[in-house]
C-alpha cells in the first residue's frame, strides 16, 4: 500500500466515527434538518443512511482535466440537498432512484471502476451521503483503490464538513451557482447559498491551492464550474470577478450549457437556452480576467460538457 492510501486510511478512521454520529441528528450540510436518518426519518434531501446509486461509468464528458482519455470513475448519487428547479439531473436528484448500498458494495463499484481503466473516482452530489461515502472509501482503500478523489458539489456545504475531508479528498470541483441571495432562494430555496458556497470554496482553495498534474491529467487541485443562467448575466460577471479575487490559481470551467428542464418552465426568465449575446457577454468578460481553466463553446442544443470544452486556454 502507498503512503497516501495510508494516511488516507488513517484520517478517515481518526473522523469516520464523529461524522457518522451527526446522521442522527443530522447536521452536514446548510440545511440543517436534525433528522434521525437511522431511524428512517426523512429531511430536504430525501436520503436514508444508505448510499442510493443511480449510475456508475467511465465518464469522458467532464472537462478533460479529469476526463482523461480512458474516462473519469463517475458515480451519480441520488437524492441532493440543492435540488435546483432547471436541474437536468432532477430524475434522480429530486427523487431517490437507483440502488441503495452498503459501503461494502459501494466499495466495490470504486474498485470495479479503477479495473475499467478509470483515471480518477468522481463523487457527484456526495455532500448529504459523505459519512456513508467515507465508510465506503476507507474499505476500497483497505482494498487496493489507489485513484484520485474528486468531490464534485454544488458548493451548497458546510465549512466545517469540507475542513474534515482535507488530506481525503484529492480535487474539489465545486459549483459556484449564485452570489445573489434572491436568485439562490427563488431557484434553489436557498438563500444562504452565497455565503456557505464562498466560505467551503475559500476552505477549498486552502487545501487545494496549486493544481497538480499527471501524465497530463490533474491529479490534485480546484476547480470551479459556473453555469451561465439565461438572464442572470449580472450575477455571472460578479462570480467571476469574485474567483479571481479570492482563489485566482482556481481553475474555472465557465458552462453555456443551461436548457429548461424541470420546474424551469414555472419562471418564465429562465424557461429558455441562454442567447448569442448573452454567451458573447459573458465569455468575453471572463476573458479579460486573469484566470486559467475552460470556456464551453456555445451551443444552445448540446447537453453534455465535455466535448465542448477547449483544454487549458487562457480566459
Ligand atoms: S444532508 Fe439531508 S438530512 Fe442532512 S441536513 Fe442536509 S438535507 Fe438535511
């Protein structure tokens, strides 16, 4: 076993116990909701104390940094503590669908993943199952899992749960959705999504500073996406202007992909695809920035991220 799966081990094992104690009453993430989620209860996220897997795959639609070229080990959790209205994953970040599992068996789809060739273990939506995920994690670890960890989150976190995963967790890419309050509540009913995504992002960048590279792939490091919403262009420009200030060696992944699904069509503004002008704005005003990452290409009929990125330019 190498050192870092060690000290990993370790850690893990140090928190595991204290973090775990917390579903109970459960507190990890701004929501906030004390349920009893051994006993069954149920709070905003709609998760039990079992991970509920949708999907697990090698994905090449990330942004390549992580994609590689044989595919980043993504599993899709269900369930979501955010749950945006436009969200294209609503099918099961609104709902529980997909399987629930033991940590044993969790543990098992990470080790099945580095067998298929997976460059690294992408975690999407584990901010209200990461006691279940660790637990998880510590047994593949035991087990020969050597990858890269990377906690993909909408940044709606706790400070003080993200403190606990340094030195665990290898690359964060973490939304950084709002930083005006009204938009977080009227879209995601979550007013304090600006100062709980700011205060975990700075944590973030204490741990992760200085990206770093693998055979080309980043193996440690931020990284900071930003979805573009059709008429919130204001906000996007402070966003960026916020990520050069506070975490400039961050890197961003600037997303033009937003189309309406979900409850979008119950806001008229955004019940749309974002517009030439407002791609055009907003591209342009990142460009001035002094910052480093991906600007998704404009393409209001494309879905996915990855192919329409263009690695490492300057924006
Ligand atoms: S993780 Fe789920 S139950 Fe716990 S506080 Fe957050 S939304 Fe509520």
């Amino acid at each position: 076993m190498d050192l870092n799966s060690k000290h990993k081990i370790e850690l893990i094992e140090k928190r595991i116990e204290e973090l775990k104690k917390r579903l109970s009453r459960c507190d990890i993430c701004p929501r906030n909701c004390k349920v009893n989620r051994f006993d069954g209860e149920l709070g905003y996220c709609g998760i039990r104390d079992k991970a509920v897997v949708h999907c697990a795959f090698l994905h090449r639609g990330e942004e390549p940094a992580i994609s590689g070229d044989r595919g980043s080990g993504t599993i899709f959790f269900s369930g979501c503590n955010l749950k945006c209205s436009y969200c294209q994953n609503y099918k099961f970040s609104w709902k529980p669908e997909g399987k629930p599992l033991s940590s044993k068996d969790l543990a098992k789809v990470m080790l099945d993943l580095q067998i298929k060739g997976a460059i690294n273990i992408n975690l999407v939506t584990p901010t209200h199952l990461m006691p279940l995920i660790l637990e998880a994690l510590l047994t593949a670890l035991k087990e020969g899992l050597k990858l890269p960890i990377v906690y993909n989150t909408s940044g709606y976190e706790k400070e003080e749960i993200i403190k606990g995963l340094d030195g665990i967790i290898d690359i964060y890419l973490s939304d950084m959705k709002y930083l005006n309050s009204t938009i977080a509540e009227k879209y995601s009913r979550a007013a304090n999504y600006p100062l709980m995504c700011i205060q975990s992002l700075k944590e973030m960048y204490r741990q992760k500073k200085l990206p770093l590279w693998k055979n080309g792939f980043l193996s440690s490091g931020l990284i900071i996406r930003h979805l573009v919403l059709p008429g919130q262009i204001e906000d996007s420009k402070e966003i960026l202007s916020w990520i050069e200030e506070n975490t400039p060696q961050a890197l961003l992944s600037l997303m033009f992909q937003y189309q309406p699904y979900y409850k979008a069509k119950d806001f008229p503004e955004i019940n749309r695809a974002i517009d030439n002008e407002e791609y055009s704005r907003t591209s342009k005003y990142a460009q001035k920035l002094n910052l480093k990452g991906w600007v998704q290409e404009f393409s209001s009929n494309k879905s996915m991220a990855g192919p329409y990125f263009e690695p490492n330019i300057h924006i």
